[in-house]
C-alpha cells in the first residue's frame, strides 16, 4: 500500500497574516485543500496522513476535509516543534503494511497527480535497477549563475548543472525512510528534507526532474505568483 504524508504544520510567520498560510485562500479555497486534491486524485495513493497544529485539528477536519470529502484522509496528527518531528509523528501512524510514502509540504499546492504517480513509478523502476536506490525526490535545475562566499566575497562560481533545487513530493520505501527517521533521533541529526536523512543512511537518492512551477508559498510574492500559475493552467 502507498500513503501520503502532509505537512501543513507550521506557522507561517513570514506571510506576517493572521492565519497560518496553509490555511489561507486562493479563489475561495484553503492551499492546504488545494494541496491534498492532487493526491486525493492519485491513482497511487491509496491512504492520506496529514499533520497540523494541535489547536487546528478539528477545524481542519470540518472545513477542509469534510468539506471537500477527501476521503482518502484517515487521519489528522499533532504536528511537532520541526518539520522533521512532525514527519516522524505521521511515519509511526501510518499502517505497518505500508509500501512506499510520498512527502509533501502542505504549501507546495501546484504539484499534480499525474507527477506523484510518476515518482511512484519512477522509484519502483530505479530500485529494480539498482537495489541502493530508496528514494526519489522531485527537483528543479538552477537557472541563475550560483556562487559560493567567504563573508562578502566570492570564493568561487559553482557550475549550474551540478545544482538542483529539492523539491517535494519526496519519495521512500517505508521501511527505509521510518530507520532514517529513527536514526537521526538518536543522533540528534536535524536534516533539511527527508531525502539527506535517507541520505546519511548510504542510500541512493535519484531526481525526478520538476516543474519550476511547483513552488513552496513562504512569502506574500508566492501566494500571488500561484495565483498566477493556477489561473493560466485553469485549475481553479
């Protein structure tokens, strides 16, 4: 069985609005809710495991999951203090005969189905390959010229191709990516995705190329440039 993990557990202070902005709208319609439809309309996921804020749980549930009948929803978990931690609350909730997860950040609403199917397939297809491949991650080349600083000066310029931009859904077989989890809480490891966690393990992780695209809202610019993308793809 496949599941999904969201995360729509943080604050989102950088948005400076009086509600977090996952569940702010975008043409009437929470992003988080825009967010959960792509996977609620996967033909790969079969489950759908969301954390939020504790205080949020039983909003959420009402205006945004019942209201939108995701069915696919079976349950709603207390984010904690990280993102890393909040992953790790819905790795142990979901059920033992869980096959592969996809992770995905609640605020990257423009990712579609038919790419979370592809990561799917993709991570089957490459395992078969090569038994040290665990996980596949969406990403996006780098457009603009990349340097690397000392303080204010430039030490030197980093060839573009060799530089990705990590995206989300991330994918993992289940097994691997709970002992990941597991031993970074007991290293006291505090990674910035799921992928370097896998990673730190000596696993593979391939690429999937992304769309620019899907974009994570963090800032008032992000909320507006989605607006942007969901009116020219018509996905209102």
């Amino acid at each position: 069985m496949n599941v999904a993990i969201i995360t729509a557990a943080g604050k989102g202070t950088r948005l400076k609005g009086n509600i977090s902005k996952q569940f702010m709208n975008i043409y009437g319609k929470p992003i988080l809710a825009h967010t959960i439809s792509a996977f609620q309309k996967s033909s790969k996921i079969k489950e759908i495991y969301v954390s939020v804020p504790r205080d949020h749980i039983k909003s959420c549930r009402k205006n945004i999951i019942e209201k939108y009948s995701f069915d696919k929803v079976k349950k709603l978990i207390a984010g904690g203090s990280s993102r890393q931690e909040s992953v790790y609350n819905a790795l142990i909730e979901v059920p033992p005969s869980t096959k592969i997860v996809s992770i995905h950040d609640g605020v990257r609403p423009l990712i579609t189905s038919e790419e979370i199917d592809l990561l799917i397939n993709t991570l089957i297809r490459e395992n078969k390959k090569d038994s040290l491949v665990k996980g596949v991650i969406m990403a996006s080349s780098a457009r603009e010229t990349i340097k690397m600083i000392s303080k204010n000066s430039i030490d030197r310029t980093i060839s573009r191709d060799k530089i990705w931009h990590a995206q989300t859904p991330q994918v993992f077989f289940y097994n691997i990516i709970l002992k990941a989890h597991n031993k970074a809480r007991r290293d006291n490891f505090i990674g910035t995705d799921d992928a370097c966690l896998v990673e730190s393990m000596n696993c593979k992780v391939n690429i999937v190329r992304g769309r620019h695209e899907n974009i994570k809202i963090t800032t008032p610019i992000d909320l507006f440039l989605a607006e942007l993308i969901i009116t020219k793809n018509n996905r209102k």
